[in-house]
C-alpha cells in the first residue's frame, strides 16, 4: 500500500511540521533524522545534487525515508510539468516551486501533479512506478495520489508579494514558504532581512496566507526564533541542517578544547 503523507496530513488538520535540510543530499541523513523524528528531510534540488531528473539520483533517497518514516521535501528548480511528472513518478509527494512569480505559475505547477485539478482533468500522466509499488498497488491509484501528494510555492520575489493573494487563491495549494535573502534581493536590500521594506513584504505574506488560511513556513534556524514563528502562526519550519549544527557544536568544542 502506497505511504500516508504525514506532512500533508498535519497540515490539513491545522497543525506544524517541522524539517531539517540534507545539503549533502546523504541517504544516510535522511535515515538520522527520520530516527529522530523530524516531520520532513529538506532537499534543495533548485541549488545542489544531482539533476531531478535523474530519478536513479532520487532512489536511494526515497528507500532511505520510507525506512524511517519520513517525508522528502523537495525544492526542484522550476515548476514545469515534465519536472513535476519525473520527481512524483519517483516516489516523492512533497514539493515546493521556487521563484513563482505569478498565480498562473502556481497553477500551471499544481495541475501538473494532479488527476483531477478542481473538478476538471488535471495534467499528471499515469507514469506507474514507484509510487504504484512497480504495479503491485495501481488500484485507485489516481485517487490516492490526488490526495497525498502536496505542492507548495516559494513567495521569493516583489513579483510574487504583489500577486500573493491571487498566488494563495490557486486550487490545491498546500502552503507557501517564505524566501527572506532572496526577497531582499529582489527588494533591492541584499541580505539586509531586517530592512523595513523587506519586513513589510513579509509580513503582507504573513497576513495574505492566515486571511487565506494557506499553511505557511519559512527557514528559521535559531530555536528561539522558530518558537516565535510557531506562536506567529507559521507551521512549516525548517531548523537547521548538519553542516550548521557540525560547524556549532564541533566548532565550539573545538576551540573549548584547544
């Protein structure tokens, strides 16, 4: 039988879920913290690891978090359809569309990992597979899929603020995740989070996604901070990743002893 989304699961009944980045893309982290019992292992395929088109890149990947029980969040590089048919095809159900700029973009991304799009045929091809168990599991599978697989959009951009109500609007959208540095780019404040402008379009985000009651999140790697988030009403946390918590806890003992 096909795997529960849990990820999509808790978000739907109004609770958070909390990831860590793998940004060495290791099947081995995805295993660490699957044990220990994060919602969802974060894989940045929009800037490192190998092409996700390459579904043998996904395999062990896949293998590793359905033996621990958790879910693969994967940021592709764009929101096109053969992408999006190629990464769900391999066993993933969770993803997230970067530098979506408009509520079309959206569509055009969630229709593609849809059966049936808000009443109407949705553009997902039946591609078997994994997700199928190679065959073994096809019964009701278009239904099954169509009611775990979740598709979230990065709102990154002063395009993406301007359009977020119309973005948030888009049929099946499973939530929306905040891209500070890279607003701040397009904001004209180059890493400057904490510029005026910058929190103001944030929190326009914050506001347009309770008013829409879209689940939103964001990175927030200092533990303080995402408690602050979570009471704020944010509920897809990303906290950190092994190459931060190597250099902190290591570098720190490091120096400690020398």
């Amino acid at each position: 039988m096909s795997r529960e989304n849990k990820v999509r699961e808790r978000l739907e009944s109004g609770g958070n879920v909390l990831g860590a980045r793998a940004e060495t893309m290791s099947p081995v982290l995805v295993e660490v913290y699957g044990r220990l019992g994060y919602d969802f292992v974060w894989l940045d395929f929009e800037h490192a690891g190998a092409s996700p088109y390459d579904s043998t890149a996904l395999d062990p990947l896949v293998r590793a978090a359905e033996s621990t029980d958790i879910e693969l969040l994967v940021r592709v590089p764009h929101g096109e359809p053969p992408l999006v048919h190629k990464v769900l095809d391999a066993g993933v159900s969770t993803l997230l569309v970067p530098r979506v700029e408009s509520a079309d973009q959206v569509e055009r991304a969630v229709r593609a990992a849809r059966f049936e799009f808000d009443g109407e045929p949705g553009d997902r091809g039946w591609g078997g597979g994994r997700p199928t168990a190679w065959g073994a599991d096809a019964e009701n599978f278009t239904e099954r899929q169509d009611e775990q697989v979740l598709v979230g959009a990065m709102i990154e951009s002063a395009a993406a603020v301007a359009d977020v109500e119309e973005i948030l609007s888009v049929p099946h959208l499973g939530f929306a995740f905040i891209g500070a540095n890279d607003l701040s780019v397009s904001l004209g404040h180059p890493q400057e989070t904490d510029h005026p402008e910058v929190v103001d379009a944030i929190e326009r985000i914050e506001s347009a996604c309770l008013d829409a009651n879209v689940p939103f999140g964001a990175p927030k790697h200092d533990t303080d901070a995402a408690a602050a988030a979570l009471e704020d009403g944010y509920s897809v946390l990303r906290v950190g990743d092994e190459v931060g918590s190597v250099r902190e806890v290591l570098g720190d003992r490091l120096e400690a002893l020398r």
